[in-house]
C-alpha cells in the first residue's frame, strides 16, 4: 500500500466525512480506522495491532514524559477548580456563619486564578 493510490483513501475519508459530519474528532478516528484495515489487508487483529503498535506506540513513545506531565496538570487543575467550587458553595449556603471577609479569605489563600 506504500506509494499507491490507496494511500490517498484514509484521508480523504476522514475529510470528507468532517465535512459532511461536522465532526472532526470521529471522522479522523474513522480515517485512521480505515488505514490500519488497509495496512493489515482486511484482518480485524491486524488491524487493531497496526493501530496501537505502529501507530500510537510508536508516536507517544518519544514524548511520552510530556504527556504523562500534562495528564497530571490537566488532573491538577480539575480539583483546584472543583475545590474552589465547594468552597464557594459553603460561602453562598452558610451566610449565617461566613462572612464576607472569610468568604473573601477563603478564596484568596487557597489559590488566585
């Protein structure tokens, strides 16, 4: 398949399905779909091995620190955000007991976006 014209069908089925869809993140997952069924020649375990060995593996494998490193700060991020929101929720049900000025001290000495 190397060099022939049936090199040209994975992305152009992706593109045309992105236009068609809308959707760019399943039709690229499409295109590459249909690449690896066209490097295995039709074998459903060759194509599943074609995907991830040869094409995720060998692409993840150099950059692979950078990745875990972002896997991690998106994880970060998310409980600073989902901590700051119980935080707000404790202010806005406890008006009774906080104050404006804890509310404010509550928000400002965990982390200030």
């Amino acid at each position: 398949m190397y060099a022939t014209i049936w090199a040209l069908v994975p992305p152009l089925v992706a593109i045309v399905l992105a236009l068609i869809t809308k959707e760019v993140y399943s039709s690229l997952f499409v295109g590459i779909l249909v690449g690896g069924i066209l490097h295995a020649n039709f074998s459903p375990a060759g194509t599943l091995d074609a995907i991830i060995s040869d094409g995720l593996i060998s692409a993840v494998a150099d950059t692979a620190g950078i990745f875990i490193f972002l896997v991690e700060l998106g994880i970060l991020v998310a409980l600073i955000k989902f901590i700051k929101h119980i935080r707000s929720r404790s202010c806005s049900l406890h008006r009774r007991k906080n104050t404006v000025v804890n509310c404010f001290i509550n928000h400002t000495t965990f982390f200030s976006n």
